[in-house]
C-alpha cells in the first residue's frame, strides 16, 4: 500500500512541476511582469481520539491512516493520534467527535450500539460477512451510502477504518465443545454476541479492551474474546487459559470505522476530502494484509505455548444461529434503517455466495486435502 502513497504523491509532485515548465516557457515579457503573490496554503492541525491503548494494533491502525493522509497532502492536514484515555476514555470518543472536542475518531462501531443498533451492523454481524466481503460491500455493494444516512443522522462522516479478519473465538479455562457450557459462566465480549449469549443464558460483561486481562486474571470473568489472533496475542489471555472455543461466529469480520465531525469535514476543500476517502481505501487494504499475515503467525506461537484450539459441535452452532437470525429479525422489525443495512448486506451474500461457493475447495489450500496430502490417498 506504500506504493499507493507514493503514487500519490508522485501525481501531485509531476503537476507541480508541469506548472513550473510552462511558466519557463514564458516570453521576455511575461518575465518581467510581476508574479502574483501565491496564497499559502492553510493548515489543517486534527486530533483523533480512538478507543484502543498503544497497545492494542488497531492504535498503529489510526497512527497509518494519519500518516498517509499528511504524506498524500503534503502536510497540509496533519492528524494526530491519541490513545484510549489521553485526551477521553475509550467509550466516549463518540460523543467526543460528534461535539466537536476532536475532530475524528477511531473505533469499532458496535461499542454505539446504545445510539443505534444500526452501528453494529458495521463493525460484524453474527455469521455474517467476512474482511474481504465487508469492504466489497462498503464499496461497491452500497454499504458506504448506508453509513453515510447512519452516521450523518449524528452529524458524522463515516470512513472504512480497517478489518482484521476472523476472530478467533473465546478463551476458556477448560475445553468447550457445547455451547452449554457457557452456562453460568461469566464471559467478556460486545455487540450483538453479548445479546444472543444473554438469551441463552449466558452473562455477559462487555469490558473495553484494557480492562479484561485483569478481569480475567482475578476471576471476575471465566472466558474472555477480544478479536483476531493477531490482535489479541500481545494482551497475553494465554497466560491465564490454555483453550480456545472455536470457530468466531460472533465476528466472522472485525470492521473498524473512522468517523469525522460533519462540520469539520465539510470546512475542508473538495481535494483533502478527496484525500480523506482516498487514505482510508488505502488503510482498509492495508490492514486486511497485515492482519491475515499477522492472524497466521499468532496461531502458530498460540499452539507453541499450548494453546489448545477447540470447535464447537454442528449442533452448537446450528443453535447459535437460530438464535442470532431470530434476535436480529426482532431488531429489524423497529429500525427501519437496521432493516434496509442488514437487508443489503444479506442480498449482497446472496449474489456473492453463489460464486464463492463454485470456486471453493482449492483456495487457499484446505489443509487437510491439499497440505496434508489426503488427495493423493
């Protein structure tokens, strides 16, 4: 994705200096006459509030995203990143974008859902899309437009802020293979899964990211999720649990958004909103490789130090979805905008499916038929 900033950049660079060429040609005359004074560019200084810790990837996430935005304007709007709690706590950077105190955000969508449902549909729904079906949705299936009426109803801009896949699934103390283990435990996640696990009496606590390895630590919480491999290694649940309840049906795709207070996005010029849009496309893409490189990696050192990974029965699942398509038909039914949103994203999986499953069962390589060898059996 660097090349893309650079390209950028080169553009911007190689007009420059076709003015400058053309102004070489100028006659005797012309040279004589005085240049007009330039305007100086005005400067736009931004702060963005976001809800992750430094330690957390999704901060160097944020960090990437301003970064190529002053690279790809020349510095004219330079942003600066500030962790969870430097300038407001994690689950207030909402408000703090739409009241002006920062000028943008970064967070994952389902900690709003107390101001829409609507919000959770864009960060990860149930057994719904994917990384890669997620931003094909947000850009071409129609899913921006949809955020656009969402987030403007709060006077915000919306912007794809990365997807870092799967998640992986629930750390467990001991092996879990029924959801009816759940029962009676006490298990930290967020969204719409905390919903459906609640009603199938699960209790729930949707701690924000900092706080659940001390929760998990110290018993207040039997099982923690948090996001994909990658994201979640470096928080170190591994030290705590040995088991891993899989597959992530809770977040079959960890979205991201950036969002802009409306006012201050509408004070820029066309061409640095232009550039806004531009770095995000670039950061979605970008965060999708390193993750899926990263999700790989962190596997492999979660099996190192005995992590045991452990599926979910078909029977398991099969509930879960049940449950979910049930709790979602029952959140339609009173958003209108929810219904239109996940009324999209279903006719799109509709389409999209149909393809997707044709060409399954050589890529990538399922491990068993083709890493394996049981092709050749």
């Amino acid at each position: 994705m660097k090349k893309l900033v650079n390209y950028l950049i080169s553009c911007v660079m190689f007009t420059a200096l076709m003015f400058t060429v053309t102004g070489c040609g100028q006659d005797k005359k012309a040279e004589t006459t005085a240049a007009p004074a330039v305007a100086e560019k005005k400067i736009y200084n931004w702060k963005m509030a976001t809800t992750w810790s430094t330690g957390i990837p999704w901060h160097d996430t944020a960090v990437h995203f301003a970064e190529t935005v002053e690279k790809i304007t020349d510095g004219q709007l330079k942003i600066k990143v500030f962790p969870d709690g430097a300038l407001v706590p994690a689950f207030e950077v909402f408000d703090a974008v739409r009241n002006g105190v920062v000028e943008m955000g970064h967070d994952w969508p389902g900690y709003w859902k107390g101001k829409d449902e609507g919000f959770v549909a864009f960060a990860s729904v149930p057994f719904g899309l994917n990384n890669i079906e997620y931003s094909i949705w947000l850009m071409e299936g129609g899913g921006m437009a949809l955020a656009d009426e969402l987030y403007g109803n709060f006077g915000l801009k919306p912007l794809m802020g990365g997807n870092s896949g799967q998640e992986m699934g629930f750390f467990t103390k001991n092996p879990v293979t029924d959801v009816k283990q759940l029962a009676g435990m006490k298990i930290r996640t967020v969204g719409w899964a905390a919903d459906i696990l609640k009603e199938m009496g699960v209790s729930v606590t949707p701690l924000p990211g900092g706080e659940i390895y001390l929760a998990f630590e110290r018993g207040v919480l039997d099982s923690a999720e948090f996001s994909t491999p990658f994201i979640t290694y470096p928080m170190g649940f591994q030290e705590i649990a040995k088991n891993v309840m899989l597959p992530g049906w809770h977040q079959t795709g960890v979205q991201n958004m950036f969002s802009i207070n409306k006012k201050a996005y509408d004070e820029l010029p066309p061409y640095l909103q232009q550039a806004l849009i531009i770095a995000s496309y670039e950061t979605q893409m970008w965060d999708i490789a390193r993750s899926e490189k990263k999700n790989a990696e962190a596997i492999l050192k979660y099996q190192t130090e005995g992590v045991s990974f452990n599926k979910l029965d078909a029977q398991s699942l099969n509930e879960l979805r049940k449950t979910t398509d049930a709790y979602l038909a029952k959140l339609r039914s009173t958003n209108p905008l929810l219904d239109r949103i996940l009324g999209s994203q279903n006719d799109f999986i509709a389409e999209y499916s149909v393809w997707k499953d044709l060409r399954g069962g050589v890529a990538a390589f399922p491990k068993d038929e083709y890493l394996s060898g049981k092709h050749y059996e």
